[in-house]
C-alpha cells in the first residue's frame, strides 16, 4: 500500500540519518528489528540494496543515496501539510531546525532559543552549529542564520536581522616588539589571518581616511575555515584578524584584543536569516524569526551607543 511505503521510506531516511537501525527505531518509536525490517520491505519492492550493513556499521549505497534525496521532497510536502494544519491555530510547535555560524550561533542564537522555548514550550529545536554553508532544503533545515551572504539561492527568503561592521584587531602579544601599522600600507609587513571556506576566501575592504577603498596587503600566515577558530587564533598572538565586533566586543573591552587601524573604515556586512519559500510558513519559523529581528535589533542599538 501507499501509505505503507510512504512510512518505510521515512524509517529508510531516519536509519540514514541516524547511522544505525537500533537509534532510528527509537527516533520512530520502533524497534531495531521492526525498522531493520521497513528497509529489507523497500529493498524487496525496489529490488536493490540500499544499505551495505557489517556487525559494526551500516553505509548506504548510491540507490540508497538516490532514494534518500528522493525522499526530501516527501519530508517537505508533509511538512508543508503540517505546516498548514498548524496555521490553522497558529501556535507553534513541532521541530525547528536551525543551521547557524559556530561562533555566531552559540553567541547569539542560543540565546534567543531558550527565550523561544520558554515562551513556546512545544516545540523542539535542533542546530547544527557550522560556518560552512548548507543548503537548507536538501538537508531539511527550516532556517538558516548567515554573515554577509549578499546575493542567496533565489529559492530562499532573505531577512536582515543586523548589519555588524568588523573590525581588525590582534593580541597584545602580538604587537608588541612590532611596528603596529599606522596605514593599510602597513599591513604588508605584518602576518594577517584569514576566513576562507569551500575555497572562497575573505576579502579585506577597508577604506582609508581619503575615502578610497583598497583591499588589504600583507602575507596572509594562516586560513581557517571557522570564525571562533580565527579568534582563538588572534588572542594566541599568531596575526592580526579581521572578526565580527559581536564576536569580539568583550574581548577589545577587557583588553584581550586591541583594534589595529582604528580610523579605518571596514565594509559593513549583514547578517541575516534565509528560509524556504513556502505556501505555508510555519509559526515556528515565523514567531522564530519575528524574535531574532526584535533581538538582534537590540544588539545592533547597543552597539551603536557605544
């Protein structure tokens, strides 16, 4: 029947998701052996295998892979009719997945969840906490926060929850013994370390006090792929970094980190919530990033006082 395959296909996906048929059992409240036998059903009817399975662990072979992102659009479209039972009374619940910049997200988000969650206590929120961009519909996050995203998947709603002017700063330690640059020229004699993720990396627009824009010079010593990482990487004294000030405004305040170049300008990025478009957005996403563009408001206002 239908409605069985339908079920099967969704215990297939968890049993992927979760790496094993004993955890997504539970995560369905099955039994090992009842999700062991939904996917022996789907490869019966299919007649492939779709898991390759060992005493120890389980892969999934490419018809596997095939049939798991087939099986987004079924997760979507039922989404979408919870989504729509749930308009109906407009109360969120259910389960908010949330993809967010590691440092960023712990930051900033995390906060904002607990306050959510205490106003909105059915529902769930599950985060993957990664500066490495995801594609929001093939992994089924509901919604993703990002800095400087300028031109997104036009799949995607883009809302700006504040606008963060970096800065560039490096450790005491670092500078001292040093000639601190006076001008961007400067840089080039000192070590600079870099963000760069998927092979794009971070360019450094400054505009000096002529107006004129100039990209930074200077021999960059060291590349990350994590802004928390790059801000250890800075208060170890290894390079000057050019960070969020939300990431490092305590640090500048307590002397940890001293801005580098503090008459330079550097280009204001935005940082932003993207979500699917959907017939029917969900309350939860709704109410989750009404609540985010209300606090981070507040923050961008603080700042400015400053």
């Amino acid at each position: 029947m239908a409605d069985s395959k339908v079920n099967d296909i969704l215990v297939f996906m968890s049993v992927v998701e979760a790496g094993s048929f004993a955890a997504a059992g539970k995560i369905n409240g099955l039994s090992r052996s009842t999700a062991g036998k939904a996917v022996a059903r789907l490869e019966d009817r299919y007649g492939v295998r779709l898991l390759n399975r060992t005493t120890r662990a389980i892969s999934v072979t490419e018809e596997g892979q095939r049939l798991y992102h087939k099986g987004q659009a079924v997760k979507v479209a039922i989404a979408d009719t919870d989504a729509s039972m749930e308009g109906l009374h407009g109360i969120p619940a259910g389960t908010l997945k949330i993809a967010a910049p590691g440092a960023l997200g712990r930051r900033l988000v995390l906060p904002v969840v607990k306050r959510f969650q205490s106003e909105w206590p059915k529902v769930r929120c599950e985060i993957s906490f990664s500066d490495a961009i995801a594609h929001l519909v093939m992994e089924g996050f509901d919604l993703a926060i990002r800095i400087g995203v300028s031109s997104p998947d036009t799949s995607l709603i883009s809302r700006k929850l504040m606008t963060d002017r970096p800065v560039m700063c490096a450790s005491p330690g670092y500078l001292e013994g040093r000639d601190p640059p006076k001008t961007i020229d400067h840089l080039s004699t000192h070590h600079l370390l870099q963000f760069s993720s998927i092979g794009k990396r971070q360019m450094w627009s400054l505009r000096d006090e002529a107006g004129l824009w100039n990209n930074a010079p200077g021999y960059v010593r060291l590349r990350l792929d994590s802004a928390e990482a790059l801000r250890d990487a800075a208060l170890a004294g290894m390079g000057i970094a050019l960070l969020p000030t939300v990431l490092v405004d305590d640090d500048l305040i307590a002397g940890r980190l001293l801005q580098v170049l503090p008459n330079v300008v550097c280009e204001e990025v935005p940082i932003v919530a993207l979500y699917p478009h959907k017939k029917f957005l969900q309350p939860r996403v709704r109410y989750f990033v009404d609540l985010l563009v209300s606090e981070m408001a507040s923050i961008e206002k603080g700042f400015q006082h400053r």
